[in-house]
C-alpha cells in the first residue's frame, strides 16, 4: 500500500480523535453550565418556596380582618335621582363602581373574566404552581416578563391590601406577601364570595372599577345584561386597561376580545358555533355615563353641596348613597326654557336665575341658577345674594298687617327727608321720576309701589319688627335696621331662593315650610339590604296668621290686576287663574325681580348681569329691565307651563274675623279735622280717627304714636321728617325706586339724580 496514502489515514483518524475530544470539553463545559442552572433553580425554588412558608408564618398571625374589608375599602359611586325615580347625576372620586352580587353579572362575564385571567381558579388554592411554572418558561423563552401567575385571589389581595402606591412597584415580597395572604383567603371564603369581590374591585379602565361601573361605562346597560362579546371585551381590557381601551383604540380592543373568546372556547365555556358568531360581532360600544343635562346642573350643585356639608366629600363621594331629590323633570324643563327664551348671555343680554317652590311643603321643584353651568359655575339662585327692590316691601307690608294696620291707612306720598342722628345727613327718600302722590292708602301705595309711604311705615312699626319678619318668612341673609331695607336697599342683598322660599309662607296660611332639596338618603345596609339614613321631615313655623297672610296675599293680588305687575301683561289670563305677587327694581336698573304665586306654586325670577353692578338699560329695544318687563316675561312663560294639570285654586281671602284699625299717629296721615257745627241740628265733632270698625279686614280707628328706630328721631323730634298735606291730587300709576346703602352703612344724603334709584 502507497505510505502516502496511510499517512493520509492517520491524519484523519487523529483528527476525529482531537473532535472528540474537543466536543468532549464543550459538553463538559455546557453540562456543568446545565448542572449549575438546575442547582440555582432548585436553589431558588427552595428558597422561594422557603420564604413563602416563612412569610406565610409571619403574616398568619398578624393579618388583618379580611371579612371587613368589603365595607371598610370599597369606594362606592353615590347616585342622584329627580322627583320621578330617574338617575340625574352619578357621583364618585378616583373610583366609579356600584358593587353588586355575583347573581346581578351576567355568567357570560363571569367565564370571561376565569378563562382569560386564572383558568384554573376553580381547582387551586389560591397560589396556581403551575401558572407560575408556565409563566417563568414563557418568559425565559423570550427573555421578558410576558406572562404573569397572579391568580385571580391574588388579584383582589393586591387591590385590597396593598398600599395604592406599592401595587406598581416590582418586589419579590410583595408577591409573596400577595401569595400568603391569598392561601389564607381561600381557607375562610368560598370561590364564588371571591369571584364576586373580585368582580367588583378589578379596574376596567375609563375610571369605572367593577363589573357593574364597566356595563354601564362602555355599553350603557347593567352587567346582568351583557352579551357574550360584551363580555368578552369586558374581560380583555383588564390585563392592560390603557392598550386595550375600546373607545381610543377599538381595533386593538376587538383583537383582545377575539383572544378572550378563544380561551373560553379553549375551556369550554362555549361552543364553536357561539365563538363564531360572538367573533363576527361589532364591539357596538354605548358610552354609558350619565349625561348631565346642563338644565339641572346648578340644582343638582346645591345639592352636592348641601350633601358634602351635612356628610362630609368622602362619603359623598366614595360611600354609595343613593340620594332622592325634591327636582321636578317636567318644571326643571319648562324653568330652563322660559329662561333661554328671555335672555341670550351670549349675545350680551343680562344673565336670569329662577327658583319654584311648593307652599305646602317646601320642596323645591325646579331651579336655574344661571345659563351655562360650563361657563359659569356660580349659582345664581342660591349663591347669588342681589338687592331686591321693592319686592322687600311685601315683609314690611306682611308686618303691617301683623301689627293690626289697615290698608286703608294714609300715609302722604312726597320728598322725604328721614334725619339719621346728630353730625349725620338725612336718608333722603324720593318715588321714581320724582311723584308725589299725596295722602294714598296702603293698598294703593303697594300697588303703585311708593318708596315714600313704605320708609314711612316702616319706621312707625319699628325697622327691628320688619326686619324680624322678613326672617320668620324665610329670608336667612343679614339684613340692617336702617330704613332703606323698608325698600329692598340692603347691604348683603337676598337671593332667588330666599325670596321663593319666604313669599311660599303666604299661599301657605302664613307658615313658613322650610326650604329642601333632598327627600331622602339611604345606603346599602349590611346583607344587601338598604338603611334610611335621612327622610325629610316636613317642618313649618307660623309667621303670621291665616287671615293675616290672606291680607297680604289680597294686596299683592292688587299689584297683578292694577299695578306695577299689569303694566305691559295680563297674568291672569296668561296662566289660566288669580295669582298675586310684586315687582322690584333695584337702583339703576342693576337687578329686576318679579315673586309671585298661585296656592300650589310660588316662583321667583331675577334678571341682572352675575359678575358686576351693571345698568340694564337700552337693551334689545327697551330703555331700562325692571321688574314689569323681562322678570314678568320669564316668570309668566314658566308659570303657564307649570301650573298646566293642576287645579284651578283660589287665592286666600281674609275672614270676618280679621280686626284691623286704621293708624293715625305716627308719620301716618292724619284727615284735616272738620270745624264743630252748632244750631238746631243734632251735631258732632270728628277729630283724628273716626267712627266705626268693619270685620273681614276693615278698619277700625286708631292714633298711635310712631315707633321708634334706633338712629331715626320720631316723629315728634325737632328736625324729623312729618307727614304733610300733599301739593297736589294723587297720581295715576308710576313704579318707584330708591337708592340702597353702600356696604352695609347707612345711606348718606346723594345729590339728586335724574331719577331716583329703586322701584
């Protein structure tokens, strides 16, 4: 044989050996690597399943009542609801959820939620082993943590027991803190108890926690109506709350919910037939949130208030209540669109509010607190305190009568100085465009509204007295004892729903029901079952007499047939029945108001600009808003809409029984006496007040002297103000005005203006 070719030979077999070898040292190399990673993982698993038994150990003693945390951790959505039972506001913090049973979701979600997020929830303990073990290949496969082995009972230990600001934080004891916990949860709470708390703490995204948040949010229905891809989609937001948000990214949502449906099928939660069919359907998606109707807004914000203050924001918030409400849908509506049909803000016109309050009971059935809640979140009815005109003059009126005054009593309409002390200037008291009327009785006074008469007859029954009345009929704000609060001049002002609210006390027998938003409040109780925590218990306060409020009542139906109120309308006509009510306009022109009333129904309107005292004058055509134009438009609108269904009802008449007397003394007019005559007649002598007495709201005589008002001289004092025989016949019907004081201080003498201020 050719050595050439032996050679050949052995350089080839001494090759394979040395491959051999070599192999050999790699194998050994990768075997010790492969030792070495089994000894680690061995390591580790021991080790982990050490500190798992030693933190359960640690932890088993020292845990905390688990069996409380349903009522101590669960922030619960608050729900609002109109006079009708129907939702009007949802009210929550961070978290919006309504917890439910798990009989209240629908089956279809339940799987969901088990097939996608701890398919083997029914058969572990609590901590999934084989999760875990599944979860730590996959993600060694790709080098990153693309699965996790948190069960669902782990899932509710995390969002129950750990700290807001740990959940996101990566830590090895926290998970195993999370295991423990939940061993020790499945001994005491069977897997449905689980499932269901699970169901109603998981996140669904777009701020709705639970399942019953999650139907309402995204298909605006409960969660025992969902469908199957409901469902579905439902389930596969919750891995990943933000990627697969399906009002944001809908296709990616769809993906997930397919991938949802594929597990359940997987599992055998449904069909092939119902797979496919659930995976060829639109997500069909219904933003579900309650829709706040920008009409009730500003009701609904006096109630929000009111609730914070009487129940502190947590619980308004974050303690499930569920809050009835006084509002009316129907007059809330006819409220707004009276409103919106008066006044443009937008386009420059003044802003109005209205208040409509039920006599009887004092529930407020419908409010406007201004035009655009998004623009301006002030609340004009409630918040918004305004100088009232002579609206006011209907508590000095109300006083009067209380007092035992006629209406038939005098008083001299003219210029009128009232002396404020010693070093002070005098209260200088003028009518609109400057009339004096001469000697006109209370009633005419009221119906023309004479700013001179009704100062007059509010320093003769004591500015302590009116005031006092004012508040016993409603009115809460401070309010001064100097005499330009006889006509609506106020330091604070009163807002629209005082001035309902007090005018209510007349169609009501004279007692005064105190105001109210909310019939009542009630809470889940324990077991399911639900706890009254409030009922409104109706309460009222006697401010005056029956006859005696009839009086007022009376002459305020005066002002709508003949005076200041039947200027440019015929409200009689309008509604469809009597009503009666007054006028005001405050200096300038700044605030106009109309209150009025039938028996079943009292309604205030303001109109004026909400940010600054500004002149309503030359607007849309008309030289000035006062009281007879706009506020009687918006009142009239509404009231003929509201009042439609009821019965037509009779305003309260004054009985028999009613004594009043006719003053004499004091600032009010006094009948020139006429000279005694003698001969072979029978004669007599009239002086001060005369004969007789009528029932029912007649006179009697009477002279008094004035009362006397701190600050104010009477009448008697050198230097005051005395009632005088008029320069000339009483004037056909002119509305007044007068200037209120500034800050609170009394009114320091003003150089005449082109018009005197108030009417």
């Amino acid at each position: 044989m050719d050595r050439s070719h032996l050679a050949r030979i052995g350089r080839r077999r001494r090759r394979r050996v040395e491959e051999r070898k070599r192999r050999g040292r790699v194998w050994r190399v990768v075997r010790g690597a492969l030792v070495g990673l089994v000894a680690v993982f061995l390591l580790s698993t021991v080790a982990s399943v050490g500190a798992f038994a030693y933190t359960y150990r640690t932890l088993s003693e020292n845990l905390p009542e688990l069996d409380s945390y349903r009522t101590a951790e669960l922030a619960q959505t608050s729900v609002v609801y109109n006079a009708q039972g129907e939702v009007v506001d949802e009210l929550h913090g961070v978290q919006n959820r309504f917890v439910v049973g798990l009989d209240e979701v629908d089956p279809t979600l339940r799987d969901a939620v088990v097939a996608i997020e701890d398919r083997r929830f029914y058969e572990h303990r609590g901590v999934d082993f084989e999760a875990i073990g599944r979860a730590a290949v996959e993600n060694a496969k790709t080098l990153s943590v693309r699965e996790g082995g948190s069960t669902i009972t782990q899932q509710l230990i995390k969002n129950t027991y750990i700290a807001q600001e740990q959940r996101q934080i990566p830590s090895l004891q926290r998970k195993l803190t999370e295991a423990s916990l939940a061993w020790q949860y499945e001994e005491e709470h069977a897997k449905e108890e689980i499932l269901e708390q699970y169901l109603n703490t998981v996140y669904f995204g777009a701020n709705a926690y639970g399942a019953e948040a999650a139907a309402r949010t995204y298909y605006d229905k409960e969660a025992k109506d969902l469908t199957l891809p409901e469902s579905a989609m439902l389930a596969g937001i919750i891995n990943l709350p933000g990627t697969y948000d399906p009002f944001s990214d809908p296709e990616s949502a769809r993906a997930r919910r397919d991938v949802v449906l594929g597990r359940m099928l997987e599992n055998g939660y449904i069909d092939a037939s119902e797979h496919a069919e659930a995976v060829s359907t639109d997500l069909n998606l219904s933003r579900g949130r309650v829709e706040y109707e920008n009409d009730n807004e500003y009701f609904l914000d006096a109630v929000r208030k009111e609730m914070a203050r009487e129940y502190g924001e947590e619980a308004l918030y974050e303690g499930g209540l569920k809050i009835y409400t006084t509002l009316d849908p129907r007059l809330q509506e006819l409220a707004a669109s009276a409103v919106d049909g008066v006044v443009v803000p937008e386009a420059g016109d003044p802003s109005a509010s209205l208040v409509s309050v039920e006599p009887s009971t004092g529930a407020v059935r419908a409010m406007v607190g201004g035009s655009d809640f998004e623009q301006l979140k002030f609340n004009l009815a409630t918040q918004g305190k305004r100088q009232p005109g002579s609206s006011f003059k209907t508590f000095v009126l109300a006083e009067a009568i209380r007092q035992g005054i006629s209406l038939d009593t005098k008083y001299v309409s003219k210029y009128l100085e009232v002396p404020m002390g010693l070093l002070e200037e005098p209260y200088v008291v003028q009518n609109y465009d400057f009339h004096e009327r001469g000697p006109i009785n209370l009633k005419t006074a009221t119906e023309q509204s004479d700013n001179t008469v009704y100062v007059q007859l509010a320093l003769d029954l004591g500015m302590e007295n009116v005031v006092e009345m004012a508040k016993s009929m409603g009115v809460v704000s401070g309010l001064e004892t100097y005499p330009s609060t006889a006509i609506g001049g106020l330091g604070e002002g009163v807002s629209p729903f005082e001035m309902a609210s007090a005018y209510s006390t007349l169609p009501n027998g004279g007692v005064h029901m105190e105001p109210y938003l909310v019939e009542k409040v009630v809470k889940e109780g324990e077991g399911g079952g639900e706890t009254v925590v409030e009922e409104h218990e109706l309460s009222g306060e006697e401010a005056l007499t029956r006859d005696q409020a009839a009086a007022v009542t009376q002459t305020l139906r005066g002002v709508v047939e003949r005076g200041t109120a039947s200027r440019y309308r015929d409200l009689d006509a309008e509604i469809g029945r009597p009503s009666a009510g007054k006028t005001g306009t405050s200096e300038e022109f700044v605030d106009a108001w109309f209150v009025g009333f039938v028996p079943q129904l009292t309604t205030s309107v303001w109109v004026g600009y909400p940010q600054e005292r500004v002149s309503m004058v030359n607007i849309n055509g008309l030289e000035e808003i006062n009281g007879e134009n706009y506020p009687l438009d918006i009142w009239s609108a509404y009231m003929q809409g509201a009042v439609a269904g009821l019965p037509v009802e009779q305003l309260d008449a004054p009985s028999p029984d009613l004594k009043l007397q006719i003053k004499t003394g004091g600032y009010a007019y006094k009948e020139p006496e006429k000279k005694e005559t003698t001969g072979g007649t029978t004669g007599g002598t009239t002086r001060g007040g005369t004969t007789g007495e009528t029932t029912g709201g007649g006179t009697t005589s009477e002279t008094t002297g004035p009362a006397t008002v701190p600050g104010v001289p009477s009448s008697g004092t050198p230097g005051a103000a005395q009632p005088s025989v008029p320069a000339s016949p009483q004037q056909p019907l002119i509305p007044q005005r007068q200037t209120p004081p500034v800050n609170g201080q009394p009114p320091a003498a003003q150089p005449t203006p082109s018009r005197p201020a108030q009417y």
